[in-house]
C-alpha cells in the first residue's frame, strides 16, 4: 500500500500524529536520518527505495538514504534541502509527521515556520565537527517557539570510531547551554543514521550506551493534543459570494464551531451567530467543525467581515490591542532598530508596526546579553515591545500558540520570527527599559480581587491625570480636587511627578529617555492604585502624547481622565515655579519643557482647561461631573 494511504488508512493509531521537527547544522545528517527512519520503518512509498537506487546507479554514484528526500534534480546536485518538508511515517505506537528544516543561516526563516507547529524536536550535533554557533542558535529558536522538550542526536559516530569520551563530552557541554535557555533534552543519542546505529536497532558497535535508539525515544513523548477543546480561533482566510449567500472562509486553528453558535468577531468586537458550516465536495457532518479543518461558515446578520478578523466564542477572548511585548530571533540583512517600521503578519492579520522599544538584546550562540539595545542585528535574539498602526486580535503564546506567533518583514523579505509573551491586557510594561534580573520569577495574583475591593470602598478605582507645561496650574487644581473628594467620602491619593523624583524615581534625570521612563513609572504605580479601588489623581508635565496613550491603555479608558491644564507659555513663565524658566533662559539649566525641550499638547482629552481664565471651583464642578460617573458604584 503506497505510504499517504496506509498512513490515512491505519485504525490502529487513531490519535493525532506527533509532529516532530529536526534541526541541525548543514552537513550534520538530518536528510540521512529522516531517509532511515522512513525505510527502517516502512513508511516510504512503495517502490521508492529501489527508484532511488537505481537512479544513484544510472548516476554513477553511491547510494545515500538522504537521496530518499531530495524530490528535484537540482537539490540533489546541489546536495542540500532547501525547503522545509514534511513527511509522514508510523511506528507501532503511533503516526507521525516530520518536519524538515533546513540548517544554513540563509534558510532560518523556513525552519521558523517549520518549527513554529512542532510539538517535539530532534537536533542533530555532528560527532566529528562537534557543537557549532548554528547548534546554539537552532537551540535558542526552539526555546522561543515554545517547544520545552527535545532529542539531541550525536550523528555520524563512525567518523570517531563510535567514541564514549567524544560523545560524553558533546553531551556535557549540550547540555549546559541547554540549561542556560530553559530548554530541556529528554536524552542524547549517539547515532550513526548512515549505518543506523540506534536508529531503530541497539548498536552493537556502541556497547558503553544503554539507552534507548530514536525510534523508542520519540515514542516516549506523550501523543500530540487534539486542539478540539481549546478555545475557538478560527482566523477570516476570505469572503466569498455565491448566489445570495456570503461564506466566510478560514481554517480553525483551534476550538471547535457548531451551527448556532454565537460568535465576535475580532478586533470589530461585532458579534452574530453561525447559520451553515460550509464544506466544498465533502460528505462530512454539516452541524460542527473542528480544528485543522479549512470551512466555511455563513452568518445570521449582514455584518461587514473582511480578512484577518479572528472569530472567537464569547469565552476566552483574545486579547486585543496595538502594543504587545514579544521575543523574536532576528535574521534580516539590515538591523531591527527602535522605531522602525515592518510588516506584520499574524495568522492571516497583516499590517504595519513600528519597533516600540529594544527591552534586551541576547547574542543567541554566547548567550551574552548586550548594553546597546537601540538595534538588533542578524541571528541576535530580543525582547521587544511591538505597536500596531491598527488594533489587533492575539494571543499569548502560552496560551494558544497558533494565535501567538508572528514574523516581520522588512520590505518584501521575512526578516524575524517572534512569539508574543505580553499584552495590554497582562503586562502592562511596554516601556520597559531595564529587565528583570531574575528570568525565574511572574506576577503573583491576590485572593482578593479589584471588584471586591470597591465594593467594600463603595467606589471604583480610576485615575485623573493631570497633564501641561510647569507652570500651568495643575497642581494648584489636583490639590484642591483631592480636598474635595476627600471630603466628600472619597479614598483619593494625590501622586505628584515632583514627590516621585525624591523617592521611586531619585535615580533619573530630565532626558527624554528618563522622562519616559518617569512617565511609565508614574502609569504603573497609578495603575497598582486604581486596582486597590482609589482614585487617584497625577500631576505630571509628561511631554510626550505616546507615554500618556500608554498609561490609557494600561489603566483602561474608562478609569482614566486625562485633564490638559491649557495655559500660554507666557503665563506659565510669570508663575515660574522653582524659578526654572529664569534659570532655563539664563542658561543654567538645560531640558526645560516648554524652552529646549518639547511639549506635545493632547490631541483630544477628557477635559481642557484655560487654567488662567476659569474660576477653580468652576473647573472642579466640570472634573467631577466628567468623573463621577467613572467612580460612583450605584
């Protein structure tokens, strides 16, 4: 029976086959292991072993079990695969399906794309040539698509006359590194694929091991997850008309979809319920699709559903947003550089983004964390923050990994590979410039939630922020706003920027750099306050428009007031607090907002007050009518 046909055929293996990626350095034996484990276990198609060997025969020369997957001529001569492949074959256990991926440098991005659906992995270490900053880096790459578990085979152990000591020493240093990036190896095997040593058979040449051969290693793994009962993912591939009827088609990555079910559609948030599974020429059941199928799906309402839109149940939303913190490996020709602008293509979502800030920069062979992080070079690992020209639909990859991975290109060229590991709705420190110092530590979650506390507060957690040049008034105004809510039974702080840079933020000066870092600091204490159930009112010049969007976003717009304090330079220079514009103007001083450093007023706020034309007890009646709405449980 021809291989696809006995691997669909089987009924013995009914679970989902494990996918299984192998990686290496060029040269180090994947082609030749992959062509053994086909023939050894009688997965290739019939008739091919010996088509094979008659054309190395007709070419006058010898025959390679590598030559069993070279499909061109031309890869052939060439004597490398350049595509990434995948290839069923079973043993008596299970099914499963290779995923080739190729080891030069130039062709990384199609091991990342190969990689990125693999649930196991085999990584091939040539006995002779020994570890490589190719064997490093395929390493790093594994442990960024999430996959925790690997094989490590030490290939072509004929070429050191099947050395205990050679291997031993390889799987020493292996596994040190392997440690270093949280990456675990279930075992390494010396192997010899040519002559298939403990491929499928125990070695007698290698009496010293006593593990396991390949085959019964990979059948350790546990059986590949029916995705089924995961939460629905189901990204818009297209739309399409047929007679009166628009069919809306995608393959579900995860989840299942049932007709009538209710659905949203994302980053829309509309929402309909689903009238007809489409299939085209299939007698399958009409009621239900699951993942890993390719459908069609028609609506109840007359919605406008273009594609990248991800179609989710109500349970389990994406998360959904413009700025997400991510890692990803770097293989462009040019650098990824902050503010940068690249293509993004998550599941079938594609837009533009700009590189919002460089968190850390990791050398992917030598594992040494650099200080300059205003770039990423080639082959260089980072932690990113990412911002979208458009909402998105994601999630962390932690969770669902297929709605969790992306690349970037630059131009025309995919350039990175990345997985997301915080959003909006999580993390919260997208202006991150330093990193945390221990990789082993997560937010740990109170037994207490936010809604308990303000109902024991009888009042909802919000932020007023105050915003304008020195001068302008805002204090003046956030101080006599906190006597009055005070007064009026409210839990309120008053978190100045000034009292903050002699205690939280002694360490930074008035760069534009530390005014950001300032600006995000003042967010995140803020946001802790608000989610203690108090308001909160900040007063801050925080000069630049993005660093206030971001502390919206983090907080949430609707517990969030930005309040402009809208007041001329001139006049601002009259009230001169701490006599800085004198000293600004006489050249003592330099970064004075407003003098040599700039201010971006806001575009459209909650509240804009001529601060030196209304009466304060006229402008506290319009914050609190803006405001009480946001605090007042009713």
């Amino acid at each position: 029976m021809p291989m696809q046909q006995q691997f669909n055929a089987t009924s013995s293996h009914p679970q989902l086959p494990l996918r299984l990626v192998i990686v290496g350095h060029v040269d180090h034996g994947k082609s030749t292991l992959i062509g053994r484990l086909l023939a050894d276990t009688h997965s290739l198609l019939e008739g091919k072993l010996d088509a094979v060997k008659k054309y190395c025969e007709q070419r006058g020369k010898p025959f390679e079990y590598a030559f069993l997957l070279d499909a061109l001529e031309e890869e052939q001569e060439q004597g490398v695969t350049i595509d990434t492949t995948q290839i069923p074959f079973r043993t008596k256990k299970r099914n499963y399906i290779i995923i080739d991926a190729p080891g030069h440098k130039e062709f990384l991005k199609n091991m990342v794309s190969g990689a990125a659906s693999a649930d196991v992995a085999l990584l091939l270490i040539d006995a002779e040539e020994g570890i490589r900053e190719q064997s490093r880096r395929h390493g790093y790459i594994l442990s960024l698509l999430g996959i925790r578990e690997l094989i490590v085979i030490v290939n072509k152990m004929d070429l050191v006359g099947f050395s205990e000591e050679r291997f031993l020493r390889i799987e020493k240093e292996y596994r040190s590194f392997l440690m270093e990036i949280d990456l675990r190896s279930r075992t390494f095997i010396p192997v010899s694929a040519k002559m298939g040593d403990n491929v499928a058979e125990i070695s007698d040449r290698m009496k010293w091991y006593r593990g396991k051969t390949v085959l019964e290693a990979l059948d350790t793994f546990h059986n590949a997850e029916s995705h089924d009962d995961h939460s629905l993912r189901f990204p818009v591939q297209d739309v399409y008309k047929f007679d009166e009827r628009r069919i809306i088609a995608g393959r579900i990555e995860s989840g299942m979809l049932r007709k009538g079910d209710p659905i949203y559609f994302w980053p829309t948030g509309e929402t309909s319920k689903v009238k007809t599974i489409e299939r085209w020429a299939s007698r399958k059941d009409g009621t239900k699709a699951v993942a890993g199928e390719s459908v069609g799906v028609t609506i109840e309402d007359p919605l406008f559903i273009e594609r990248g839109m991800l179609i989710t149940h109500k349970e389990n939303r994406p998360h959904v947003g413009t700025v997400f913190n991510a890692s990803i490996f770097w293989m462009g020709q040019k650098p990824l550089k902050v503010g940068g602008t690249y293509r993004l293509k998550l599941t079938t979502q594609e837009l533009d983004c700009e590189i919002f800030t460089i968190n850390r920069v990791i050398d992917a062979v030598t594992l040494e964390e650099y200080s300059e992080k205003s770039e990423v070079k080639k082959n260089d690992v980072a932690e990113i923050t990412v911002k979208t020209k458009r909402p998105i639909a994601f999630d962390l990859v932690k969770k669902i990994p297929e709605t969790g991975r992306f690349v970037l290109l630059d131009g025309y060229d995919v350039s990175g590979g990345g997985i997301i590991t915080g959003g909006e709705q999580t993390s919260g420190r997208f202006y991150q410039k330093r990193t945390l110092k221990s990789r082993f530590v997560s937010p740990a979650r109170s037994f207490v939630t936010p809604e308990e506390r303000e109902e024991k507060l009888q009042q909802r957690g919000a932020v007023i922020w105050f915003t304008g040049l020195p001068g302008s008034g805002k204090t003046t105004l956030a101080r006599a706003l906190e006597r009055r809510l005070f007064d009026e039974g409210s839990l309120v702080y008053l978190l100045e920027g000034e009292t903050i840079r002699f205690g939280l933020s002694s360490d930074l000066g008035f760069s534009e750099k530390e005014r950001r870092e300032q600006t995000r600091r003042l967010a995140e204490v803020a946001n802790l306050f608000k989610r203690a159930g108090i308001v909160t009112i900040v007063t801050s010049v925080s000069p630049f428009k993005e660093d206030r969007e971001f502390a919206r976003r983090m907080i949430g717009p609707d517990r969030f007031v930005e309040i402009y304090a809208d007041s001329p330079l001139e006049a601002c220079k009259k009230r001169n607090p701490h006599g800085i514009y004198t000293k600004a103007e006489r050249g003592e001083i330099k970064g004075v907002t407003g003098i040599d450093s700039p201010y971006e007023p806001p575009e459209s706020p909650d509240i804009t007050l001529k601060t030196g034309e209304i009466a304060l007890d006229e402008m506290l009646e319009t914050i609190l009518g803006k405001l009480m709405p946001k605090i007042v449980i009713r």
